[in-house]
C-alpha cells in the first residue's frame, strides 16, 4: 500500500505535470516548475522506495532529455531543461541507468535539435556530460574513444557542422575520463574544454579537416575568426601548430590555398608576434591527440613572443648602434673638413690639401670636397684649384665602378663563347682561358684552364 502512496505523490506532483506538457496540453509557462523540484527533493530525502519509484517513473523522460526530444528540450524557454537536469543530478540511478543508451546517438539527436532549432549553445549539452561523467555512469571508455575517432577522422563519415562539434565534445569527455588520473584532476580537465571550447573547436576542426561548430565556409574564415577573437590569441599557437601539419592534406585549389596562406599569415604577424602563448591546454590537447600534439609543437613551433620581443631589441640595438656610427663618422668628416679648411686660409699649397684628401676612402673623400667648396667658395685660390681636383677625385670615385662593370660584362660574354675541341697538338692560343677587358686588347685576365678534351 505504501509502494501505491509512493507513486501517487509522484504521479500527482511531478509526471502529471511533464504529461501535460509533452502533449501539448500546457506551455513551459504554465507548469509549476518549483513545486515539482522541491517534491523531488523530498522523495531524495525520504530516500528508498521513494527514489526507486522517481527513478522508473521518470525513465520515458529521461530518455526524451538524453536524446534531446524537443517536447522536454524546449529551445525557447530552459525551465523544463533545467528541471530534467536537476532530477537526473539527484537520482542516484541515473547514470546506471543512462549506461545502457546509446551515448553517441544521444550526441547526434543533440547535434540535430540544436541545429533545427538553430539553439547553437552548447552549453546544454556540457552540463549532461558533466552530469554522467561524473555520476554513477559506467561504458566501455575505449571501445566508444575508437568508433568516435573513427567517425571524427573518416573521410566518408560527414556529420553536420553542430552533430560533428557535439561528436568532438564527446570525443574529447571519453579521452579525459580514460586517463590514469583521479576524479578531481578529471573535473578539472573538463572545466577547461568546457571553458575554451569556443577555441578548440576551432583546433578541432583543423585536426579533423573538417569545419565544426560554426557555419565558416573554410578555413581561411576560421583563421581569420582566431585572428579577430582575443580570447583565442594566448593559444593561437596551438591552432598554428595544427594548421602548418594539416594544411597540406585539404586539398585547396590554388585560390584557396593562397587565402588560407595569407590569413595563416595573418595569424602569425598579428597575433603570434605580439602575445606571450599559454600553456595551460597543452595536457587538455596533448590528452586529446596524444600521437601527434607534441610532435606538432616540436616540429611547428612558432617564435614566440619572448623570442620575438629579444629579436626586436636586438634589432633595435643594432639600429641605435649604427645611428651612433654614423654621427662619429659624420662629426670626424666635419672636423677633418674644418682642418682642410683652416690648411687652404692658412695659405698651404694646395697639393698638400690634395695629399691629405687622398689619404681617405673615395666616398668619404668625395663628400669632404663637396663640402670644401661649399665653404670656401668665396676663395680665389680655392676657386682655381678646384676644378681640376674635382676631375681627379670623380675618376678616383668611379673607375673603380666602371673597371667592375666591365669585368662583370666581360665575363658575361665569356660564358656565351662557343666551345671549341681543341685537340692535343693544337699551337694556337686557346682563347678560352682569357678575357679582354675594355678596348685595350693587350689587357688579358688569365683564368683557370678547363680542360674539356
């Protein structure tokens, strides 16, 4: 008789109300949403019978929530969301009981309600996981981590956009909970996909060469969307990684591949070169592909910011050096010229100014006249030297230039020479070994033989 009042007192209180509701015979407005938790919270506390009865009672509902059936995941209103939520984290047998179903279908029927209700908040969905993960919810880790790997990385498996990101969710829960770890460091895993899921999805999505998650056209977009988000920049190195090893195996046309190209740019320039990388998701994402994130950042590692930072003070130190030279080398030209100055007022031969200008680099020697003249323009001896020093100090200047054009011209057209079989016994000079230089053909630069016989 007891068993009887158990289930009247639920049946009253709680499953009328959820009757009405899945029929169509009430809104999500209409029902008394606080009644029927604190009539939950009291069959939890008197425990027993009455949470066995909650429990069976509530199965066809519990069913209706794991696969996402719209009468009780109502996309408008969360009231009847968070209901079933909170029952399910009270009973203690629903995770037993949630065993038995099929996780990955579960996954799928959340991936399609959400895309028809166009409900993109994946949130829902994290807080059951968190809900069986962390109950009394028993699978085969590794049989269901192999089918997911396999639906994620088949090429002919194409999941929609959301199915595919609820599937990586999955994916990443079932790796966490197969670790050799305790269930604290476990929840604190899970924190951290929930937490940044809106990056990884985007790392995801490269490993898997397959856009989840969001409607981008292509990856390209996804890059930019990574650029253009700061939240995502202290571990865009990540996504980088990913990138550099993945992008040669989505088979881009040559359009495609120069956007992707200068949007992975983009990244780099913008974002890499300015922001200090985290490593608080290295585990999270070295947990989630454990073959191949490390290589990743062993083999793609960009500079970092650090690393950038001490280029661009070396850098700088090396421009401030050179500034530095290059006003003690204008300020020795200023005081030498002052001193060759002082020489032509002071009435020394001009051919001494002229030795002591010849002492210096022809550039450098070049500007000191230039400057001489500026300065002693009003001189009458100056002015009568000078145009004869100028010609000397221009062909100083460029004859060096002109010999180093001819050479490179002359050897120029030796490289476009005929090759001639000289044989052995030949008396003639073997013109190949000689280059004539200019107009004066008495002026051979001998080069190394090279024997073709």
């Amino acid at each position: 008789m007891q068993k009887d009042y158990e289930k009247i007192y639920i049946q009253d209180l709680i499953i009328c109300h959820l009757e009405r509701l899945t029929q169509g015979q009430a809104s999500q407005t209409d029902l008394p949403w606080y009644d029927m938790y604190e009539s939950v919270r009291t069959c939890v506390r008197k425990g027993g019978a009455y949470i066995s009865a909650l429990h069976t009672m509530m199965q066809p509902y519990y069913e209706m929530y794991l696969f996402a059936d719209a009468a009780i995941c109502k996309h408008d209103r969360p009231d009847s969301r968070v209901f079933m939520e909170s029952v399910a984290e009270a009973d203690p047998e629903f995770g037993i009981w949630v065993s038995s179903q099929d996780i990955i279908t579960a996954a799928e029927c959340w991936g399609e309600y959400m895309k028809r209700k166009r409900d993109g908040s994946v949130s829902y969905y994290f807080r059951l996981l968190r809900i069986l993960f962390f109950g009394k919810f028993h699978k085969n880790w590794d049989n269901i981590a192999s089918e997911l790997e396999e639906r994620l990385f088949s090429s002919e498996v194409n999941a929609d956009y959301k199915t595919g990101e609820l599937l990586c969710i999955l994916h990443a829960t079932v790796r966490i909970w197969l670790q050799d770890w305790n269930v604290q460091k476990k929840q604190e895993t899970f924190e951290l996909l929930c937490n940044h899921w809106d990056f990884l999805k985007h790392f995801y999505s490269v490993m898997i060469r397959r856009i989840v998650g969001s409607r981008l056209a292509n990856f390209a977009a996804v890059t930019n969307n990574v650029v253009q988000t700061n939240e995502n920049h202290p571990h865009a190195h990540i996504y980088y990684c990913a990138l550099m090893e993945r992008m040669e195996s989505f088979h881009l046309n040559a359009k495609q591949y120069k956007s992707l190209d200068n949007a992975k740019e983009r990244l780099r320039t913008e974002v890499l070169d300015n922001t200090k990388p985290s490593e608080i998701l290295y585990e999270l994402c070295d947990t989630i592909f454990p073959e191949e994130f490390q290589r990743m950042l062993r083999d793609h590692r960009p500079k970092s910011y650090d690393e950038v930072a001490s280029e661009n003070n070396q850098k700088e130190l090396l421009l401030r050096q050179m500034a530095e030279q290059n006003q003690q080398l204008n300020e020795r030209i200023a005081r030498i010229t002052s001193l060759l100055r002082q020489m032509v007022e002071s009435s020394i031969p001009m051919e001494e100014v002229e030795s002591e200008l010849m002492n210096y680099p022809p550039g450098i020697a070049w500007t000191m006249l230039g400057n001489l003249n500026n300065d002693l323009g009003w001189s009458p001896v100056w002015r009568g030297h000078y145009p004869a020093m100028r010609d000397r100090f221009r062909k100083r200047l460029l004859v060096p230039l002109e010999q180093q054009a001819e050479l490179t011209e002359a050897i120029k057209e030796a490289a476009a020479r005929p090759t001639y079989n000289y044989e052995a016994g030949s008396t003639h000079d073997d013109k190949r070994q000689q280059l004539t230089i200019g107009e004066v053909e008495e002026k051979e630069v001998q080069l190394k033989r090279i024997a073709n016989e």
